[in-house]
C-alpha cells in the first residue's frame, strides 16, 4: 500500500499504521480513557449533512476564505500536533512546506521537535503557534516573543489540557519520547526497519523550542501524560489567558473551548476566533 493508493481517511489510517511502530500509531490514532469522547465526536462530524444548492452557477468554485487576517485558498489549515518527527524524518518542516504550498495556515505545536526559527526560514506561508501555560511563565514568554519576532501570523493558547489526559494506549504499549524498546514493543519496531533507521540516523530527538530553557526538553525518557502534568500549569485561570493575549498583541484564540459562556468569556479577553 502506497500514497497512491490512499482515497480516503481511512485508507491513510492503513497506511500510517503498516509505516509506524505500533506504539508511536496508537500516540497519534488513539484517545484517552476508554475513547468514547473519541467515538462520539467522530460520529458526530459523520452525522453532519451537506445540502447544497443546486443550479447556481457557481462556475469554478471558490473555497478562499480568510482566517486571523490571512486570506488562505481552503476553509481547512494544519492544527498543531506535537512531536511530528516521530511520524516523518523531516518533522515540522515537511508539514509547514505542505501548507505553504496549498495557501492555508500551518500551526506549530510547543512540543514540536524544530524550532519556531527554523520553520520560519523554510515557510512564507501563513503560521499559527500553539501555547501552553508553563509552570515557569519564562518559557510562555519566550515562545510569545519568539513567535512574533519569527512573523507568526497567529497565535492559540491550549486550554483544555490543564492536566494530560489518561491514555491508556500508551500505558499498555510502554509509549515514551523519546521511544524506548520494551519486550511488547520490540518485535513492532524490528518489522519496521526503515522507520528505525530514520530514527537512529536522523536529528537528536528533542523538545526544540524548550530545550534551552529547561533540561526537559532534551531529556525527556517519559510518558507524555508525566511530561505535561509536570511542566504546564493546572492552576491556569481567564487570567493567564488574558495576559497571554496581551502579550503576543494580535490574531488570538483559545483551543479547547466547549461551552457558550466560555465563548463569551474569550471575545472579553480579545480572542479572534476558537
């Protein structure tokens, strides 16, 4: 099976899980708990019926919209996912080129593995950075001002990972970043040499954008539920979002919000969207 071959989600879901050790396929495809939040919003999005109307000389379609101030070619863009270069060698860069290619924002994780710097240098296209709130607010900061300096586009502050979310895939397969063999993993990853060879050849594994502030962003032989519970802040408050609004001084969202009151409380804080 090939990208050729791929039509449809489900057949780059195939494909991702014949490429990727068993461990590093369930960090991205699986949810927390028992996944029945996982199941409801995948059954929800099925759920939705597009009615169009018909015999209106649309001609050629125009899907331009604009976002954060940004016109981009397609009502859809790139949302943060951390760690990218455990699925492909080129990480983040492979992902801001894609999106710069096709006009639409690319959003860089806290957690990437390349530096806001170096995606900068590669991409002119339009670029969001995801935020967390550390426990060592010098962190926050210094990915605030960094982005901007590196002509960010946009930024979004996490607010729905106060604490990591139970998953319990990756208690079962021993998952850790960066990797480590176990005896339930081992065969996984022998049947997938070129993904080692990539691995073991290619960049240190490291948290790029952390690394220099923390000893944890290169030294992080953990679960990704103890990495999160240990340096971000639980005790984040409509505060520290304000103040990261202020700070960065632009296109602002909060991701993770789920209530209309919750919603009224972000336009207050100077949120552009959510």
């Amino acid at each position: 099976m090939s990208l050729k071959n791929c039509h449809n989600f489900e057949d780059f879901r195939k494909l991702a899980k014949k490429k990727l050790p068993s461990p590093i396929f369930h960090y991205i495809d699986g949810g927390s708990d028992d996944e029945s939040t996982l199941r409801r919003n995948t059954e929800s999005f099925n759920d939705c019926d597009l009615v169009p109307n018909i015999l209106a000389s649309v001609g050629k379609p125009d899907l331009s919209t604009t976002l954060f101030g940004k016109k981009i070619d397609m009502p859809i863009f790139l949302s943060p996912a951390a760690m990218q270069r455990l699925y492909h060698p080129d990480g983040d860069r492979a992902s801001a080129k894609a999106a710069e290619k096709f006009n639409t924002f690319y959003s860089m994780s806290s957690m990437g593995n390349n530096t806001i710097e170096e995606v900068s240098n590669i991409s002119g296209g339009p670029k969001l950075f995801q935020l967390y709130v550390h426990k060592d607010r010098s962190i926050s900061d210094d990915l605030i001002d960094r982005s901007r300096r590196s002509g960010f586009d946009a930024m979004c502050l996490t607010v729905d990972t106060l604490v990591a979310g139970n998953r319990e895939k990756d208690h079962r397969t021993g998952f850790t970043t960066p990797p480590k063999l176990t005896l339930q993993s081992l065969m996984s990853f022998a049947m997938r040499p070129r993904w080692v060879f990539n691995y073991l050849t290619g960049k240190r594994f490291e948290l790029s954008n952390v690394k220099k502030k923390t000893d944890k962003g290169t030294n992080i032989a953990k679960s990704v539920i103890e990495y999160i519970n240990e340096q971000y802040d639980p005790a984040m408050g409509w505060k520290d979002a304000e103040y990261c609004a202020k700070k960065w001084n632009g296109p602002f969202a909060l991701k993770g919000v789920m209530s209309v009151e919750d919603d009224k409380k972000d336009i207050d804080i100077g949120c552009k969207a959510y």
